[in-house]
C-alpha cells in the first residue's frame, strides 16, 4: 500500500493550463485550463508573470509543497513543447508531479472531472503534451466546456464554438465551477491525486460519477 508521501509526491508540483495567448482569446471556452490558472494565482496573490520554457510561470506553495504554475505561449496544438521544457526545467516527474488543466467539450459546462492518466481523446492541447512527453500517465482536471442546452452542436461548430468568447452567463457558470477546480488543485498538492478525485469527481453534479476506479 502507498504510503502518503508516495501518493503525493516528492517533488514540487507542476500545475499547467492550456490554452491560447491573446487577449482575443482569453473568455473563451477553450482557455478555461488559463483561466484556472489565473483564479489560482489570484487566490494566492501572485502573478503568472515569468517567463521560461516558453510559458509564463509563477510559484506558489500548497500545504509546504512548492507548486509551480504555468500557461504556456505556444498556442494550444503546440502546448506539450512548452510542458516538456518545463518538465525538464524543473526536474518533475510527469507520472506523480504534472498537473495539467485543461478544457474538456464532452462535460457539461460548470462540471469537472479530475483523473490520474488517460487518451487526450479529441482535445489537442493534451494530444501535444502526450506527444511531447511521450506518455499518457500524467494527472488532468478536465474542466466541463459543453453547452447544456445542445452539446451535439457545439460539437458540430467545433472551433468555431471552442473559440468564441463565452456569454456572459456562461461565463458565470464557469466562474463558479473555476472555484473548485482552484480547489481540487489544493487537494491534488496536498494529498494526491486519488485523494482529489474521491472528492470532486463524486460530487459533480449532486451525483455519483466515476471515482478512484477510472483510469
């Protein structure tokens, strides 16, 4: 059995977000991985302002545990090459010390869904950094994107959807579901990943979802 040092990790946590630079692009659904980063930075009072690993960076710390936190610039189909420099950077181990956060179009929006390893499915951001590190065995917050009213179409709209600056209630919506993931992320650093999906992926929507067993 592990013991919690294992579960959680020896090292500093890389927390990363995907999305893209631009101020055209900053509301949009597909930034949601950036703007998680901001609220997390605002919530600790610093600025995601540094430069380095084509990304820009800025360190906090959770429960004793440094946690970098990242967005990087390379757009999103190229975001692994900014997550593997990083990686290498700060020495971490992908398998126990990356968190990436990033948007998912197959959750509803306002939910999220936290998970050890995975396919990055559709999401090309996630395709890249698997590329990149060569792997699928890193953490995710994937953070629910898809309209409630009719998510076959946003689907059908693709980028045009992904890419288009949120309504205003929408925007709501996922202001508040940015909250949890800010704090599904506390967890992640504290107490693991196993420990963050016991408690967000069960409660999503007032209602069971797949817990620890999902891989």
């Amino acid at each position: 059995m592990a013991t919690a040092e294992e579960a959680v990790g020896s090292g500093a946590l890389l927390v990363v977000g995907l999305g893209n630079p631009g101020i055209e692009y900053q509301f949009t659904p597909h930034n949601a991985g950036f703007l998680a980063v901001d609220r997390i930075a605002d919530d600790h009072r610093v600025a995601v302002a540094n430069r380095r690993c084509r990304a820009m960076t800025a360190k906090i710390e959770i429960a004793g545990r440094e946690v970098i936190l990242a967005k990087p610039e390379t757009f999103m189909n190229l975001s692994g090459l900014s997550v593997a420099a990083l990686v290498e950077e700060f020495e971490v181990d992908p398998r126990c010390d990356l968190l990436v956060l990033y948007d998912e179009l197959a959750l509803p929006l306002g939910t999220l869904r936290v998970r050890e390893r995975g396919s990055p499915a559709g999401h090309n951001g996630a395709k890249s950094v698997c590329g990149a590190l060569r792997t699928e065995d890193w953490a995710r917050i994937r953070i629910g994107i898809g309209p409630d009213d009719d998510a076959a179409s946003a689907f059908r709209r693709g980028k045009d959807y992904l890419l288009t600056p949120l309504r205003k209630a929408d925007l709501a919506t996922l202001d508040e579901v940015l909250d949890r993931v800010a704090k599904a992320v506390e967890v992640v650093a504290a107490k693991g990943v196993k420990a963050a999906m016991n408690e967000f992926n069960r409660r999503e929507n007032g209602r069971e979802q797949n817990g620890p067993a999902e891989e």
